[in-house]
C-alpha cells in the first residue's frame, strides 16, 4: 500500500475529491496547512504600502492506495489540482507497512 499526501490550493479541493471519487478512491482525508517560504512576492497592498505573506494556506490531501495504483492516482491529483502558477503545490508518496485500527489493536486491510 501507499499513502499520496499532497498540498494543494484550497481552490482544488473540490476537483481534486471529484477526480479520486471517479477513480475509485473516495475515502479521503482533507486538512488544512499553512506553507512558509514558499511563495516569492507574495503580498498585500494596504494604504499604499505593500505587506509580505509569510504563511500561504493550503489543503492537504491523504489517500491510501494500491501500489499498483499509486502512479494513477499521482497523476489525477497533479492534473486536477494543476494551475501552471508558482505555488501549485506537491505531492509525496510514502510506502505503507501497515495500519492498525485504534478500537481493535488489529493490523486493518483496507478495501481498496
């Protein structure tokens, strides 16, 4: 098994879980994360005078996936949260070992 994790924009969320939902992974996790560093010229103009960003919010998104699946599941992700702008985001693939459910202590296979 692995496990995508991608920081996405906010903005893609929604195309992103549409995307895994037709391709056969709806159970997903969302959270939301700050980036630092990241964005050069960020910023906000107010009364004239121009503000920098230090911190960019982003979503991220968690799926676990067949290893067989990974490379389909990278790119839906990539093309659905796609903007060709600075700031797109990443996507990090990690292998799973195992999961253990918390209320039974047992290793959990997952239906995928």
């Amino acid at each position: 098994m692995k496990k995508i994790e991608a920081i996405i924009r906010p903005t893609k969320v929604g195309k992103v879980c549409l995307t895994l939902e037709k391709a056969g992974y709806p159970g997903l996790k969302f959270t939301q994360v700050e980036n630092q560093g990241m964005l050069e010229g960020a910023g906000y103009q107010l009364r004239g005078k121009t503000y920098s960003v230090d911190l960019a919010f982003r979503a991220k998104v968690e799926v676990i996936v067949k290893d067989t699946e990974a490379d389909r599941i990278v790119s839906a992700i990539r093309d659905a949260a796609f903007t060709g702008e600075i700031g797109d985001g990443e996507i990090c693939v990690h292998e799973m070992e195992h999961v253990i459910s918390v209320r039974t202590g047992e290793s959990v296979e997952f239906a995928i």
